[in-house]
C-alpha cells in the first residue's frame, strides 16, 4: 500500500507538523516515509504545504503530481490543490473562510470545521490533531496507537504531558468530520 | 546536552541534520559555518548536540563564509578533518580558499545545499552549481571529488566517505546536495561511531601535516605559492596525476531498469528521484525508459554513458538548472544517439509527470 498525501494551509496553522506526526505513525509501523515541506517564504505567514508518503514499498519520489488524499485548510490550497487528487481520492477541508468549495464529484469530499471548534473550545494548539483524527476516521492509514507513539517520538519530553490532550483532539476531530455531496 | 541514541535504530530526520549527526559519527575534528538556508539544521544541529562535550570536535559559527573556509584551510593543515557547509551563494565566497586548498593538497569536505542563483537567488531547490562545482569554481587547474546524494541516507553515508576520498588525493571533496534532499525527512540508519584521529594516527595517514618538526625530517609546509614556474607546473602535474586517479578509480554511479531500456534518463540528487518515478510511469505506459544516476558527478560515469549510448535511442538529462550536467553526458555520448536537455529554474522542482512529457516531446515523438 502507497499513500500519497499533500496537506496544505495557512503557515502557523501546523501543517508541517501533522506531516510530521503522520511520517512519524509511518514509522512507528514500519513503513517507508518521506515527508517534504514547502519551505519557501510560505512558512512566513502566507501558504504552507507538506508532501507525506507512506509505503510498504520504497518511495522513489517524493515530489508528486498527483495525490490520494489532500487536506485543505484554507482558500488558496484548495484552488490549488483541488485538481490535483487522483480519481476517487479523498479530500478533506476545513471550510473556514471559505467563498468557493470543492467541485469535483469523482472524489470523495469530506468536511472538517475543525478551526471553528478549536477556536471556540480555547483548544487551538491541537487544532491539527482534530484534523488529523478526522482524517484517520476516513482513511485509517496509520493507528492510533502508533500517532502516539510516534507523537512521543517526535516531542521533546518537556512536552510530553500535552500527549493525552492531542489524544482527545484526535478523537474530537474523528467526530467533526462529516461526507460532503457535490451536486 | 542531548543523548545521542542506540545504534543501527532507524529514525527519521532531514538530509541536513543527517549530515551533522554522520559528521561527528565519523570523526570530524571541526566544523566552521555560518548559517544559510536551506542548509541551516547543519549548524543547528551540531550546536544543538554540542559534540564537543563528547568526541571533542570543534563546531564554530564564523563571521562569514570566507572566515569558514580559511578556518577548515586551516584545521587541514595540521591533518584533522575539517568540514564546511553552506547553500549556493555562501559557497561562491568560499571559492578563492577551495582554490588554494587544492593547490596546498589539504583535504575537507565541503557541503553544499544547492538553492537557486545566480546571485543571491531564492531559497528553493536547485543543482545550477554543478558547473561551479565540478568543472573547478575557483581559478587554476584544479578538480573536487564530488558526491552527490539523493537520499537522507546517502547524506548520512557520504559524509565519511567524502573524508575517505579527500585524505586519500589530498584534495577538497565536495558533497553537492540540493535544498529538497537538505530539508526532507527520510528513514536513516546513522552510521557507526568512529572516534576522532589521536596525533599518532593524524602523522600515519598524513605526515605532511604541520603538528610538530621532529628532528629527522625538514619542516611540512602548506603553501600553495610556488614562484618558479617550473615548481608550479611540478605541482600543477602531481595534481593532474590525482586526478588521473580518481577518475581511475573513484566513479560511482546507479542504474535502475536499465537493461532493456529505450531511453534513458540522466540525472543526480532529487531529480533522479523524480525521474525514478518518470520510470515508473513511463514503464505503466509501456515505454521502456530508464535512469543512470551519476553518484559522483566528478568523476563523471563518462564510460557507462558511452556503453548505454550503444544501445538507446536517445537521453534526457534532467536537472534543476538551464542545462549543465547535459554537455557532460553529451561528451560522453559524443554525438552517437540525441541528448536532450529538460530542466527548471530559480527553485522550481518539476514533476515526474512533467519530465516524462517532456521525455515524449523531445525525444520519443521524434523518433
């Protein structure tokens, strides 16, 4: 199995670091990895992305032209990204902001107003474990357990008693996630 | 002071910090930098680990690049192995002490993570110094074995062999990445701890270094000023004897699905990765291409390019620049089957997709 994952957003909005959490579960199963970060001017305040494959098999490239599943989190991105996804792969938005939303219909779309509940819960650190969590709801690509094993991995232990708070975000966020029907 | 960890455990890291971690693992005396992107997380790194409470290697941020190269001229005169990195526009500062490091027979390593120039350029990915590099980007007849990785662990792994080949000929040796190998995260297994040279071992494999005059010799001297001609053209033919050498002895390059191939990609560092990929497509589409990867861009694989041109229809050299690598794969073809060119510039890394069109356009449609 080869998952080619692009997420894409606002910098600051942790981007890189779900990718980085997501390689890191790779890890933790034994798989191939690589993750390749946009780090351009982008991480200074306008547009972020982070390319993720996870494989059982070697990763030749790891710059893509074409995804399995992309995560949007804001406007741009999705301009971008939105032709992007293979037929029948997953798209996956937080629609805040949003004026335009996704069009395709030979793709499965789902949405995830993740930014919205962080923000209203004072839980806007984990707001990128929600939508990790709503991706793993949809396309369970890496466990659970290993996103904790590989979280414990990738922190530095002062912060390791944040863990069972990205937990629940993981968990909240498999509950936000909800199917879109393009008509 | 952060642990350093159990060996042969798989981890994650980005090309860069591979590099730091491989440079005090083989037992790099000192490193000199200053800080560039997207090649920082060296100098980062080594200062995050802080290798000198440990194997005693020396990590310092100079004043500037040119301060960085004269420091590592400096450290490879008495025999340590001294390193450098930077990205493209600090490594041109650096080339008048390249220059004289190869006239003074001293070796180091030199890492460059390539970003896209000319001038100061933009952050983004690029492989434009290869001319710089490989074809000797300060003045006089000099050559640099140069490495180049396409993966983390090839970042990790060439870092100690770059040693090896700069101590062997005496010469600077360059690991010539680019900013997407630089700041990737791959699976690494770091390599195995060596502890640094004592002065015993420094005056066994290097008795030209300065450490001391015993009384049964005359004094080393590093100089790369000879002011009679005739020394100078002395110098200039063991230099070119080397050279002879390495180009002997030291070529390093990959084939994949190669054997029944039609066309043939050339390319080195991310964009053979990329066009591993375009072999892969391509090869769903039925059409048989393959990919020779030049691990070591000087010695060029001038010999194994000649055998393919024998049996393909043409190459396509990919690179992320306007077309350098290119004229040494068409000198090693000399005219026998097309070579063409397909690149990006100033940062832009192009698709796999885009470069087998490309492959179409310039060469199967043609035939």
């Amino acid at each position: 199995m080869t998952e080619e994952i692009i997420i894409a957003g606002f910098g600051g909005q942790g981007v890189l670091s779900m990718g980085k959490i997501l390689a890191y579960s790779g890890l933790m199963q034994g798989q191939e990895v690589s993750w390749l970060p946009s780090y351009g001017p982008e991480q200074r305040g306008g547009t972020a992305n982070v390319t993720v494959i996870l494989s059982d098999e070697h990763v030749s490239s790891p710059v893509l032209n074409a995804f399995d599943t992309a995560i949007i989190l804001n406007q741009p991105s999705l301009e971008r990204f939105e032709s992007k996804v293979k037929p029948g792969g997953t798209l996956i938005f937080d629609g805040n902001g949003f004026h335009k939303f996704p069009t395709r219909t030979d793709i499965n779309i789902y949405r995830i107003d993740a930014i919205e509940y962080a923000y209203a819960n004072n839980q806007v650190k984990t707001m990128n474990m929600m939508i990790l969590g709503g991706l793993l709801k949809v396309r369970p690509i890496v466990q659970v357990e290993n996103v904790l094993k590989g979280l414990k991995k990738s922190l530095p232990e002062r912060h390791h008693h944040l863990l069972s708070a990205n937990e629940k975000a993981i968990h909240i966020g498999m509950d936000l996630i909800k199917k879109i029907e393009v008509s | 002071m952060k642990k350093e960890n159990k060996e042969n455990e798989v981890r994650l890291m980005k090309g860069n910090e591979a590099i730091a971690h491989a440079a005090i693992r083989c037992g790099c005396d000192g490193y000199f930098g200053y800080p560039i992107t997207p090649q920082s997380e060296i100098l980062e790194t080594l200062m995050e680990v802080e290798p000198w409470h440990t194997t005693g290697m020396v990590v310092l941020q100079a004043e500037s690049e040119t301060a960085s190269i004269n420091m590592v001229y400096g450290a490879a005169g008495c025999g340590k192995k001294a390193m450098t990195s930077s990205s493209s526009p600090g490594v041109s500062l650096m080339q008048e002490g390249i220059s004289y490091m190869a006239g003074a027979e001293l070796p180091c390593v030199v890492v460059n993570v390539m970003r896209g120039g000319p001038g100061l350029g933009t952050i983004q990915p690029s492989q434009a110094d290869y001319f710089q590099t490989v074809k000797g980007g300060g003045h006089g007849d000099y050559k640099v074995i140069t490495l180049a990785p396409a993966s983390v662990q090839e970042m990790a792994d060439f870092v100690g062999k770059a040693f090896d080949l700069a101590f062997k000929y005496r010469t600077p040796t360059f690991i010539l990445a680019d900013g997407v190998i630089g700041q990737m995260m791959e699976k690494v297994v770091l390599p195995p701890f060596k502890p640094r040279w004592t002065e015993e071992e420094i005056i066994a494999v290097a008795p030209w270094a300065t450490l001391g005059k015993p009384a049964h010799r005359k004094p080393n001297v590093i100089n790369s000023l000879r002011l009679e001609a005739w020394e100078m053209e002395e110098l200039n033919l063991v230099l070119q004897g080397r050279y002879r050498e390495i180009e002997k002895n030291e070529v390093l390059f990959e084939e994949i699905n190669c054997e029944d191939a039609n066309y043939i990609l050339v390319a080195f560092g991310i964009s053979a990765r990329i066009c591993q990929k375009t072999s892969e497509l391509a090869r769903a589409e039925g059409l048989k291409v393959g990919l020779i990867r030049p691990i070591t861009l000087y010695p060029f694989p001038t010999e194994q390019i000649k055998k393919r041109a024998e049996q393909v229809k043409g190459m396509l050299s990919v690179e992320l620049s306007a077309g350098q690598m290119v004229e040494d794969v068409r000198l090693a073809v000399n005219g026998k089957i097309p070579v063409e060119f397909y690149g990006r510039m100033g940062g832009i890394v192009p698709t796999p997709d885009e470069v087998l069109q490309a492959l179409k356009d310039k060469l199967i449609s043609k035939n």
